[in-house]
C-alpha cells in the first residue's frame, strides 16, 4: 500500500463499512459512535509525529477517506438498514456454505457452526480483529478483509433469524396479541425438551468413550438448543473442541459452563489448561483472544519483521 494513498482493492472496502470500522452487524449507534472515536484518536496525525512515525500521511488517507466515509455510511438508522440489506444481497449472490467465495480460514471455520456458536464466536473475533486492525497500517487491508467475510458468514448463518441492535430494530418487529398460557403444556413441553437434550448427551457420552469427536460435535449442539442453560453440556462440548485441536472454541464453551455453574469439576479441570480466570468479567478484547484470533496479529507482525 502506498504512503500517500490507498488501491482501488482497499477502496472496495466500503461496500462493507462496518468491517471498515471493524464492529458487528448489529451494533447500534452508540457502538459505531465509540469506535469511531476511538479510531480518531488511533490515527490522529499527532500520535504518528510524537512518535516519529513514518505511517502518518497513510494514517491520514485511512482515516479521511476509509473511516469518515463509512461512519457516515451507517451513522443513522435508515442507512444502516440499507446497508444491512446490501450486504444480504452479497450474500444470497456468493455460494458461501460451500465455502467458494470464503478465503480467511476463520471465516471458513465459522461456516460450519450452528446459529448459537455463530453468535458466542463473531463478536468476539470482531471484536478481536478490531483490537489489531490499524496497528500495522500496511496490513490493515487484509484484517478488514477477515472482517468483511465474518460479516458475510454471520449473516449468512442468520438469513432466518431478524437481526436487531441492542437499542434499535434493523427489521421491524411484528406485533402479536399475547396468547394464553397453559401451563400443563408448558410444564410437558419442558420435561420432553429436558428428554430429548438428555438423549443427546448420552449419546454424545458415547461418542467421547470412543473417540469419536466429529459425532459427538452434533449431538452436544442438539443438546445446548434444547437446554442452554445446561453447564454439563457445554463443559463436554468444550472438551471435544479441545480434543479436536479448536483450542478457541474449547475456551468459549468451558467458559460459558463456569459461567453456569462456577464449580464444574471438568470446566474447573482444563480452565488452567486454557487459560480461563474465574469469577472474571472479561472486556470484548480478552473474549476475543479466547476464540484465538490473536494468533492471526501475531503472524502479521512476523511477517512484516522477516
């Protein structure tokens, strides 16, 4: 990339201003307006001559012509709606669940999760990609990049399921008159939900005894649907994660079963093992390195050092 101005391939970006800004599809105005702040100081002409930095008429064109492009993009409600609307159509364009148009392995790995993973691992490797966009200016192309596939992918796994921001709906709701409540079938309705998940996890404990990880995956996410609340569940799938080398997704799970239950013998097992701190309330960046995207930093900085 130029030190004067950016390539048409960068430029593209814009089709996605939420990768470009580095945050989720569903943050709402009060989000892009703290990341957008923060990216202004980030790249401020100032902070690149107090420390004798070469990269400040880069940081500039990033800034004018990247970052306030895409905060106006998608600043108000309406254009986020348009947005969110065009990036579906990218989506129902690409054939992503066969993974031709995917190229980040991350993205890639995300296709293959149902709804509920999706959701526990795109903010947080958002959020982690976001931590490490612009600190090597260079390369902050191919981190946007790894973001702009995580949005498509994200949508992608939720094309059913509206998607709304914490304060504002970007799909209007619907209203329905509340119906009336049997509690006979809800109390039967439960015990067969509680049945079902049981089976599954049995199951799953089966597939654990033979070693079988890739049948046990299925039938443990069977099993989170049906009881989310479940620490044995997620502890379990958790370890079947770590057993298949996905060390970011075995510290999502085992982290979701402490949260459930902080005295979980097998959660509490491997949570040195992976790094998990109890009783913690981690920030979106330490999540983030959970899912181990760091690593992705890591190889950037190896890179432009060799």
């Amino acid at each position: 990339m130029s030190q004067t101005f950016l390539h048409s391939e960068w430029l593209q970006q814009l089709v996605d201003p939420y990768a470009v800004l580095g945050i989720s599809v569903g943050a709402d105005e009060h989000q892009i307006l703290r990341r957008y702040r923060s990216l202004a100081r980030q790249l401020h002409p100032d902070r690149y001559h107090r420390n004798n930095c070469p990269d400040h008429k880069l940081a500039q064109a990033i800034f004018t012509r990247l970052i306030n492009p895409a905060y106006e993009q998608i600043k108000s409600i309406k254009n986020r709606r348009n947005t969110i609307e065009i990036i579906r159509t990218q989506v129902e364009a690409g054939n992503l669940w066969k993974g031709h148009t995917i190229k980040t392995p991350i993205a890639r790995e995300m296709i293959e999760l149902s709804s509920l993973e999706a959701d526990l691992f795109y903010e947080q490797a958002i959020a982690s990609l976001a931590s490490v966009q612009y600190k090597l200016l260079d390369r902050a192309d191919q981190v946007t990049q790894q973001i702009r596939e995580l949005n498509l992918v994200y949508l992608c796994l939720q094309r059913s399921v509206p998607l709304t921001e914490k304060s504002t709906a970007l799909v209007p709701q619907v209203n329905r008159e509340p119906k009336r409540i049997n509690l006979n079938q809800t109390a039967q309705s439960q015990s067969l939900q509680k049945n079902y998940a049981q089976r599954h996890y049995q199951r799953a404990i089966d597939y654990v005894k033979q070693s079988n990880w890739k049948l046990a995956v299925p039938e443990l996410r069977d099993a989170i649907k049906l009881q989310p609340q479940q620490s044995d569940y997620h502890a379990l799938l958790g370890l079947v994660h770590l057993k298949q080398g996905l060390t970011g997704m075995a510290r999502v799970y085992m982290r979701q079963a402490l949260k459930l239950n902080p005295e979980h013998r097998l959660a509490l097992k491997y949570a040195l093992r992976l790094k998990i701190t109890q009783n913690q309330n981690p920030s979106p960046i330490s999540m983030a390195k959970a899912v181990g995207i760091a690593a992705i930093f890591s190889k950037l900085i190896a890179k432009k050092t060799s």
